[in-house]
C-alpha cells in the first residue's frame, strides 16, 4: 500500500490483577516510527466487574481519532496539558491506584 505510514509495536503488555487486589487486567500497547518515536499508543485498565461499558475500560487513555483523550467509566475527555507518552504512563499508573489495592 503506497502511502500508508508503517509503525512498530514496542510495547505490548498486559497485567492480571489478582481478584484480592480488585481484579480485571491492565493492557498497555505503544508503537514507534522510524524515528523512535511513540506515535501511537493505548493504555487501559479493563475490569467488568466494575464497569461493563466501553468493553470494561474502567480508566484509560489512547491517542486514536488523532487527539489524546481519556477514557473514565465510558466518558471520553480530552487530555488536558499532554507532555509525552511517558508523563501519560506515569499518570495512568498513579489513577489506576484508585482500582487496584
């Protein structure tokens, strides 16, 4: 396909989190231009126990239809004094704290 950017996976990783701790699972996938740029990214905390919406995104955030958005119980926002991907990692990790004790 001419003209279609290409774009490496670099991060795909997902987390069980034992039900004594609030159960459901953390998903994190991040991919890179040829520059080692993160260009794409989605991170998600996904628990159907808590929420069934939105197919079980509790928190999450992800740059799709070209904007930085936040994804909380199945409202869309959009991310408010984006820096980089990782200050975005680092603050999904201190709200998730909320969900998992």
């Amino acid at each position: 396909m001419a003209g279609k950017l290409k774009f490496k996976k670099v991060v795909a990783e997902q987390f069980p989190i034992n039900p004594k701790r609030g159960g459901g699972i953390v998903k994190i996938d991040a991919w890179e231009n040829n520059q080692r740029e993160v260009v794409k990214y989605s991170m998600a905390y996904i628990n159907h126990q808590i929420f069934a919406e939105d197919n079980g995104r509790v928190l999450g955030y992800d740059n799709t239809h070209n904007y930085h958005h936040r994804h909380y119980f199945g409202e869309i926002s959009e991310v408010e004094n984006f820096t980089s991907y990782q200050e975005l990692i680092e603050r999904f990790e201190k709200e998730i704290k909320e969900f998992i004790k």
